[in-house]
C-alpha cells in the first residue's frame, strides 16, 4: 500500500514508519522537519503544515490510508493544539477521498475494572491531561463520522521505547493488564499492531488496545 504517515518522525511514529516499510509498504511520511529523517528506499519526505488544511488535502491524494500519529506536545497549549490538528486532518482526509484514517490514540479513556475511566484516576498524572484530552476528543470525532472508515488504537497505559516481539493481547474499551496489574507496550510491538491493522481492518470504525 501507498501509506501517507503523518509525524513520522516521533517516538511512535518512527516505529511505524520502520514497521510499515519493513514490510515492504510505500510511506509518505508528512512531517514539519524532514531533516530529521534519512533517505531509506520506499520513503518519501514531504513538509506539510497539518494546519495547513489546503496543502494537507494535497499531500494525501492518491494515499491508500492514512496513519496520523501526529500529537500536541510542541504547544504549551497541548489539548487545543491537539485538537486543532485533528480537525484539520480529518478533514484533509476527507477532501482528499482517502477511505481509511488510522489514529495513534491515548490510553486515558480505557475503562477500569470498576468502570471508571484511566483519566478519572487519582493519580492520573498532571503532565499527561492535555494530550489525554486531545486524544479523547479525537475518538468522540471519530465515533460521530460517517464519511469514513477509521481506526483508533489506544496504547497500554504504559508505553515505552522497545524492539517489536509480537506477543501481546489486544482488547477494545477496557485496559488490558497483566496479572500483576500493569498495563505495558513497547512502542516496536505498538507498530507491530497499527500495520496489522491497516493490512486487515479487524477493528473497523472501532477503539481498540494492547498490551502485554
């Protein structure tokens, strides 16, 4: 597939970008600094603005999917920020007629055994809640489109930088722990199942999650 990749270049966009062409896809990777990545056959680098939406839309023609993997951080504003870029990507997207969106989401809305939510825990950490709530809003955009197909893999509520082993579990709305009752994945074996997704949709118009 002709895959356009937005953030490339960040801690789990990179480690999508490797998956996806390792297993031998075409990325567009669609980044703010394409000095960051090196030349590698079947990547193409192009500078796009996701504010941009004019210049995104044209970027994405022609793509088979998009990934976004794009996030808040750069603003101090983090959830605005956020939020701004997402409603900017979906709808590039759509202008663009992609049919598939996949998004890197949060872990902050998994649910609790006792139903409660990650982001209404005690000891949900301050530094996290912008990015958390941006994430949050993309899934209840997602949730109310109907335009078209999406995916949105939330994360283990620990995620860290990892070599792909391709043992974990997936879930869908509830935190998946081990029996220890920690919930982690690397970022290698996070890749691993956003390209197993975009290969079979399995969890079309659906959240889903990982973890160990």
């Amino acid at each position: 597939m002709k895959i356009a990749l937005i953030g490339a270049s960040g801690f789990i966009g990179s480690a999508i970008r490797s998956e996806a062409l390792a297993r031998g896809h075409q990325v567009l990777a669609l980044v703010s600094n394409p000095a960051k990545l090196a030349a590698e056959p079947g990547l193409t680098v192009q500078a796009v603005d996701v504010f941009d939406t004019q210049a995104l839309t044209a970027a994405l023609a022609g793509v088979d999917l998009v990934i976004s993997a794009f996030s808040g951080h750069k603003d101090a504003d983090v959830a605005g920020y956020y939020r701004r870029g997402f409603d900017s990507i979906l709808t590039a997207v759509k202008a663009a007629d992609v049919a598939r969106l996949l998004v890197v989401g949060g872990a902050a809305s998994l649910q609790l055994p006792d139903g409660s939510v990650l982001i209404d825990s005690p000891n949900f950490p301050a530094e996290y809640r912008g990015s958390a709530e941006g994430a949050i809003y993309a899934l209840q955009q997602l949730k109310a489109e109907t335009a078209l197909s999406w995916s949105f893999l939330s994360p283990a509520a620990e995620i860290f930088p990892g070599e792909k082993t391709g043992q974990f579990r997936l879930g869908k709305d509830q935190l998946v722990m081990d029996a220890a009752g920690h919930s982690r994945i690397s970022n290698g074996d996070y890749a691993v199942a956003m390209l197993d997704e975009a290969e079979h949709a399995a969890h079309l118009n659906q959240r889903f999650t990982l973890a160990y």
